[in-house]
C-alpha cells in the first residue's frame, strides 16, 4: 500500500511528501514446492486432456502461463519438443527458447490430433484457446486438496532442474528471464542447440 502511495503522489501529483515512509522489511519466507509424487497425484485427478497437456507443459518447460495460454501453432516445434513464446519481452521478462520433456510431447499430440476432429482446427490460431471456465484445474484442487497453479509448477522445474544439476544461467534461460551475472550475459552460449542438449542431459520427468 504504502509503494502504491509513493507511486501515485511522486509520479502523478508531483509531490514528495511520501519520502519519510518507512517500509517495514518484509520476512524471509522458504520456499517448498510439491513432491514429484504430488504432482502426480494431482496428474491423474485432471479431468480432460487438453488440461492434462496444460500441466506437464507447465511442469516440464517452466514457461510463464501466458507464454503457454498464448501459444501460437506456429510456435511450436514438436519434432525438437521446442517452445518459441513471443508474448512479451522488458528489462525483467523475455520470450526465449523453451523445451518440454517426452511426456509432455506425448499428452499434448493427443491433445492436437483431438482437436484436429473439429471443423474449426484450420481457423486455430493457438494451441490453447482460452477456457469458459477462468479458474484452471478447479477439479483437480479440490478432488487432491493441493493447490497446484502455473506459477507452482514453474517454481518445481526450476528446483527440479536445479537437483539435475543444470546451472542457473540455463534455468533462468529456460524460464524466460534475464541473465544476471557477467558470466550468464557475455560469455554463455544461448542456441537453441546447446539448450536443448543441456535440457535433454537433464532427463527431466513428471510421471515416472
């Protein structure tokens, strides 16, 4: 409350009486994320197929949710199992090049050879498109009592990875963020070739 303050009375009121705030440090809090037994159990309580694809290319890709719900058919490299989001980019965010695992690759041509059944695929533009339904994996929340979102699925794959032994210069570059050290900047190769080898090295799996 008291950064929306500061925001509105310096930028838009033109005022500095909001420099003597104090802003109380906010605690450390750990992170835990899920086992992967968890996210299995919460696998098999998805419903429908389309969110079963939905969640392994969460859990395998660590991809921001709008990069996946935005994903274009042409984006998406099924032979190489490569993701090419370009939804956004900034000085915090980029679209860069992400990777799912052969489970993943599995779900999700089921999902489309599905969708090819319909009259409407040749006008399909994304791979997913958008739900009647806001809330995402409803179902499975309250048959599991697990509270399993995009953004917790993001956070296991960067853990999970980081078990497998990937460094955090790729993690972040899978995940779309942008490097921080001199070392991730100036002198770490970036193709897609050494990606997706490292990626694949990794032998990242959600359901075995």
């Amino acid at each position: 409350m008291l950064k929306a303050l500061r925001c509105y009375f310096k930028r838009y009121l033109k005022l500095d009486i909001v420099d003597s705030f104090k802003f109380p440090k906010q605690p450390y809090i750990p992170k835990r994320v899920p086992t992967k037994e968890q996210l299995q159990q919460f696998y098999a309580a998805l419903p429908t197929l389309k969110e079963c694809a939905l969640f392994l290319l969460y859990a395998t890709s660590g991809l921001r949710k709008s990069e996946i719900m935005l994903l274009k058919l042409e984006d998406l490299d099924l032979d190489r199992r490569m993701i090419i989001p370009n939804v956004h980019s900034g000085n915090t965010k980029k679209s860069w090049i992400g990777f799912f695992n052969e489970e993943a690759k599995e779900v999700l041509t089921k999902y489309l050879a599905k969708c090819q059944q319909s009259p409407q695929y040749y006008r399909k533009v994304r791979v997913f498109n958008p739900s009647k339904n806001p809330t995402l994996w409803k179902e499975a929340r309250e048959r599991t009592r697990l509270n399993i979102t995009p953004k917790v699925l993001r956070d296991w794959f960067c853990c999970q990875m980081g078990e497998l032994g990937v460094p955090d210069r790729y993690i972040d570059a899978f995940c779309g963020r942008v490097p921080k050290s001199v070392l991730a900047r100036h002198y770490t190769d970036y193709s897609p070739e050494r990606l997706k080898r490292i990626y694949d090295k990794a032998g990242l799996t959600v359901l075995s």
